[in-house]
C-alpha cells in the first residue's frame, strides 16, 4: 500500500532541468512542426477545420454609424484532453552516495536522461501524426513511385513539391523532410542547379537556400532513429521521420480557441521532474521521474501536404 512518504515529490531543481534540457547533437524537430500552446485544464475544447468555412473572410467593411459585422469562433468545436507521459530512472544509494562524494550530481544526469526518453517519445507521436496520410485530405497526398523518386535524376521533385503546396487551402510555411528525403532533395541535379546556378552535377543545397527556393519560412528535417524492438531483443534501428516530405502552414499564434494552422500540441503546464523512493537493493533507493501533460492535434488537414516514398524504403 502506498503512503504518504512513497509518492512522487516534485523537485524546483531537477524540474528546472527537466524544461531546460535540450540534447544539442541530437536533432528533435517535434516542436517546430507542431509547436506547443498551453491550455487551462486536462480537458478543454478546441477548434478543428476541416472545410471552406475555415477558409471564408467576412466583411470587415464598417459604415461610418454603423456596428462592425461579428464573427463566431471558426471551426468545429472538439473536446480534448492531455495525456501524461514520463520515465523513472532508477538510482541505488549506494551509488547516490559515491557519485555525490565525488561532486558528480546523479539526479541531475538521471534526469536530463529520462527528459531525453520522453522527448524521443513526443518525435514519434508528432512524427506518425505527420506521416499518416489519413490525416491530410486526400488531394494533398501522393506517393511517388519509379522516375518520380527523388533518387532519380530525371524526376522534378521541386515540381511536386510546389504543385501540392499549391493545392492546399492555405500555402504551408514550412516543409518537414525524412532524413533520407532530404539528402536525395538537396543534391538532386535539378535542385543544385536551381539554387547554385551550375550545371547540377556538383554541390549540395543548404537549408536556407531551399527556404528561400520554396518560399517558405523554414526548412525542417528529422535525423533521429528509434529502436523498434522491445528492450532485451535485439535492436533494430529505424528512422522516426523515414522517407516523407510533408508541408504545414503553422500559425504560431493559434491556439484551442481559435486560429487556423495544420496543428499543434495541447501542453497543461510545465514539464517536470521529481522523485520517490524505491525498494532496491540492500540500502534502498529512489526513482528519478520527468515527464509532461500533452497531446498533439492536426487542426486543419487542408493546410499540409503529404509526400510518401520520395525515395525507395530502406532495405
């Protein structure tokens, strides 16, 4: 049975560590493509678009003596709720005091660990929700296949991107590439060629140059790896982001009352980090905890595109 002095104790310190952390040689790009927006509760409402009516401007005309029009929240209204996700990392005290004598803070590393583990988790989530055609209307989707593939140099894979931006409702502002998409993107002949001006058999394109080519505000691609397997097996590593190509227009000032933007992510609170005791070993120990309250939500399927197998699946 628990009691009082086996729950979860939240710690100012390792909470502070907890929302600071950031891994810089590991690349996470979960926040840009949905970026988070806070909400007052674990359940709230908020605003899907699905159709024109997202899309129709009212008349914002005002006569001299006369009330400007009104407008309803846009959209349909859902009901949401955030979701908690979190990981313990287990530390003996033998071990507590042995690292402490030698000025090393185990708690701290633990909990930028277990802040890296539930980081990973949310690149998932955000990227099965990008990555899932289901999601975008079914004008916005196409796989490629053959001399279509970014890998071969007779495709127009600058063509595709822009002709499914332009069938989106609202132009996206940011293209999210899989690591291998994008390294046979940026030196495809025809993409060097466009932005370097040479002949496209040498160089590659830089970020910012195809921003600046796609007329977009940024350019996005996630490189990390998961492990598929259960842990004791056998790893097997796989691309979070695989071979993908996807567009979002993302209104950084939208949130669950209103806005149009492809999505976001609910997030009730500040992330945290804490610990509670452990039965372990002969002198005890504690568990080192961090997580967060989120839940991630596609706001308006017709403001993204999808690109699936921009070049062949890994063998």
């Amino acid at each position: 049975m628990s009691t009082a002095t086996d729950q979860f104790t939240e710690s100012p310190t390792l909470t502070a560590v907890a929302i600071a952390y950031r891994n810089p040689d590991y690349s996470l790009i979960a926040d840009d493509v949905l970026p988070r927006v806070d909400v007052p509760g674990i359940n709230f409402k908020w605003q899907s678009y699905d159709e024109a009516e997202a899309f129709t401007l009212p008349d914002t005309h005002v006569g001299r003596r006369s009330a400007p029009n009104q407008i309803e929240l846009e959209g349909a209204e859902k009901d949401g709720s955030v979701e908690d996700f979190g990981i313990d990392v287990p530390l003996d005290n033998a071990t507590i005091t042995e690292a402490k004598r030698n000025k090393y803070d185990p708690e701290k590393r633990a909990t930028e660990r277990s802040a890296s583990i539930v980081l990973l988790g949310r690149e998932v989530r955000v990227a099965n929700l990008i990555t899932d055609p289901t999601n975008y209307h079914s004008d916005h989707v196409e796989a490629l296949s053959g001399s279509d593939m970014f890998v071969d140099p007779n495709s127009d894979p600058i063509t595709t991107i822009e002709d499914l931006m332009a069938t989106c409702w609202q132009k996206p502002n940011q293209i999210t590439f899989g690591f291998r998409a994008w390294r046979a993107f940026r030196r495809h002949p025809k993409v060097v060629k466009a932005v370097l001006g040479n002949s496209g058999d040498q160089g590659r394109a830089t970020k910012d140059q195809i921003a600046e080519l796609l007329e977009v505000k940024r350019i996005l691609v996630g490189e990390s790896r998961v492990n598929i397997h259960k842990p004791g097996e056998n790893a097997e590593l796989h691309r979070v982001w695989d071979n993908t190509v996807s567009g979002q227009f993302i209104d950084r000032t939208a949130d669950t009352t209103g806005g149009l933007t492809f999505g976001y992510t609910a997030q009730l609170g500040k992330k945290i980090a804490g610990t509670l005791p452990a039965n372990m070993g002969l002198r005890g120990g504690k568990l080192v905890r961090a997580g967060e309250s989120v839940k991630e939500f596609i706001v308006a399927r017709r403001a993204g595109f999808l690109i699936q197998n921009a070049v062949a699946p890994e063998a």
